[in-house]
C-alpha cells in the first residue's frame, strides 16, 4: 500500500487545484519569456527586464510553481509506478529514495534560482 | 471453424498461466462471445471454468477480456470482437486469478463498499416513501444503471497501480449516485471521505472506463462531478 504521507498538502483536493493552477501560471510565464525571444532581445535589455522587481517577483512565483507541480506530478508518477505492486518489496526501499533525491533537486533548483535572479 | 485462444489457469495444479487454443465451428452465425464458451464446455473441454447467469447483459458476470477489450461475453457478438479470424479471451485484467476466467472480486466489491452504496437519511420515514421531482430523479439518469460488472475498474490503470486506494470508475459512478440523489442527507461526509489524493484524484482522465463501459456510462463525467462538488464544498 502507497501512503499519502508525503504528498504536498496530503489532501487530494489541494494538490489538483495547485497543479492546474501553477500550470497556468507556467504557462503565463514561458509564453512571456517565448515572446520577449520572439521580438528580439540582446543582453542589455534581458538584463534590464530581470533586474525590475515586477520580472523577479513573476519568475519567484514560476519557479515556486514550477516546484510545486513538479513534485505533485512526479509525486504521482511515484506513486503509480514505484510501488511494492510494480517492484516486489524494494519498491518500499526504491520510492523514498527517488522521493528524497527528487526533493532535494528541487530545492537546489529553487535556491539556485533565486540566487541567480537577485545576485 | 473459428479459432479461439483461451486463458487457462488453476493455481492448484499450474505453475504459470498459458493461452489454449480450440477450433470452434460457428457454421458462420455471429454468435455472442458466451455461446463460444458454452461449445468449447459442452464440445470439447467441460475443465474450461467462467462466470455466467442471465445471459443477456444484466447479471454482470461475465466480465472478460476479449481481443484485448473488456467487456461483456454474453452480449459480444464475435463480428465485434474476432480480429484476423481470431478470438482471445482472457480474465478481467489487474485482479487476482482463481481458475481460468473467474478472478477474485473482493478488491472491486472493497472499493464499492468504501463508498457506502445506499441512501442515508435521517429524517422520519414518510408512510409510504420519498418522494422526488422528476428533474431530481432524472439527475440519476446514467448512474443507476451500473451492473457492477467490473469491466470499467479492471481496464483502468489507474486502478491496476493503486487497487486498494483508487476507488476506480465504478465505485466512483455510483459514489456520484448518491451525491446527486436528492433524498440523500451524507453528501458531506459523503465528499469528506473523497478528499484523499486517492480515491478520486488517482483518476487521470484516461477513459479506458468509458470506452469499455458495456452499458454506455460515462464514469468520467462522473468523476468530473464529483471533483466539482468536492471543490465547491472547499470554496
């Protein structure tokens, strides 16, 4: 049996809402940054865009949303796939590894982009 | 003559299942996939072990794989389900074998049981009984008319990886047949049993259920309703 314990909110509910939503807010972003590219950007302007605080607070809000419906979509991927019904007894063993390993990219995902974005 | 190629299992005696293969002589008459089954009994192997009762699609015993699609034997005609001169019938995908084509019901019935099938209402019994507005009763419209008979959740795969957290299709129909029911008084304990990351929300739209659905539900749609009502009790 699969335990929810390390599902992000542990609440079915929560988890499908934050998805769809920081799916949007993927969606708005990446079709902004596909837009800016689209028109034509040299390293002055792309630095000007970033270095306003309206651009840092959009890409705070797509990298935050970026980890939250990463781990809730691998969280079930995980959950589907890496269990003792697909692998025998080591998928009690297999999942919290992958789980934790996962976990910890994105945090360091995460730093590193906010590292990046107000250095 | 038709081939058939027919799953044969007895845990007992068997040490792996194997597909045995029989030449039926249909004399050209689009039979049900159950009278199939019945010739080879009665024709050449009486060991051949399946479900059947009513045979006319209402019982719901005779869920089975054939060429590959869930459904039910007593009302597939062969020209629906032959594929290159070739029947293969195998047992409900994702449950526990017992002999042959019958598998073990017991995780499907646990998941129906989990939704509790049956109308809760606390107020006083009226003399005769409760009443409903047609446009109430015509809400349960493509929800009543589930058999149970497991084709929905077995070709699920969702149902497959999680049997024993995931609800499945049909136990979601009918959990929906009681939320949308007028005279029932548990919708919220009802939706707060749901609120898990399992038992509705392991559903990913695939629509294996709606595909194979030998009554034409749409389990789906269901699911979509719930998620809806589980979503305006949260707002």
């Amino acid at each position: 049996m699969v335990t929810r314990v390390t599902s992000f909110r542990r609440n079915g509910l929560s988890d499908w809402l934050i998805q769809r939503v920081s799916s949007l807010i993927l969606l708005a972003y990446f079709l902004f940054i596909g837009v800016q590219i689209a028109n034509g950007i040299d390293y002055t302007s792309w630095r000007a865009l970033h270095d306003s605080t309206a651009m840092k607070v959009f890409t705070l809000l797509a990298i935050g949303a970026y980890v939250a419906h990463a781990w809730i979509g691998l969280w079930t991927v995980f959950t589907d796939y890496l269990t003792e019904y697909m692998l025998g007894s080591i998928g009690k063993v297999v999942r919290p590894v992958v789980q934790i390993v996962v976990v910890l990219a994105l945090v360091v995902y995460a730093i590193w982009v906010i590292q990046v974005i107000w250095s | 003559m038709l081939r058939v190629s027919v799953y044969r299992f007895n845990p007992e005696t068997d040490a792996n299942p194997q597909m045995q293969e029989y030449q039926v002589e249909t004399g050209g008459r689009d039979l049900m996939v159950l009278d199939v089954l019945e010739m080879i009994k009665a024709e050449h192997d009486a060991s051949v072990t399946y479900r059947r009762s009513c045979r006319e699609g209402v019982c719901g015993s005779d869920g089975l794989n054939i060429n590959g699609k869930n459904g039910l034997a007593c009302i597939t005609p062969l020209s629906d389900a032959v594929k290159n001169d070739k029947l293969v019938v195998r047992p409900l995908p994702g449950l526990p074998v017992v002999r042959d084509l019958v598998v073990d019901m017991s995780l499907f019935y646990a998941q129906y049981e989990k939704i509790e099938p049956y109308l809760q209402n606390s107020s006083p019994a009226p003399a005769i009984e409760r009443l409903q507005t047609p446009e109430d009763r015509a809400k349960l419209d493509g929800l009543y008319e589930c058999i149970l008979c497991a084709c929905c959740s077995t070709s699920c795969p969702s149902f497959w990886w999680n049997p024993d957290r995931f609800v499945g299709p049909a136990g979601l129909l009918q959990a929906y047949r009681f939320l949308a029911d007028s005279r029932d008084q548990a919708t919220d304990d009802r939706l707060a049993k749901l609120d898990d990351p399992f038992s509705v929300f392991r559903c990913h739209g695939i629509q294996n259920c709606v595909n194979v659905c030998p009554k034409g539900l749409n389990p789906t749609r269901a699911i979509g309703h719930i998620r809806t009502m589980l979503l305006k009790r949260a707002a």
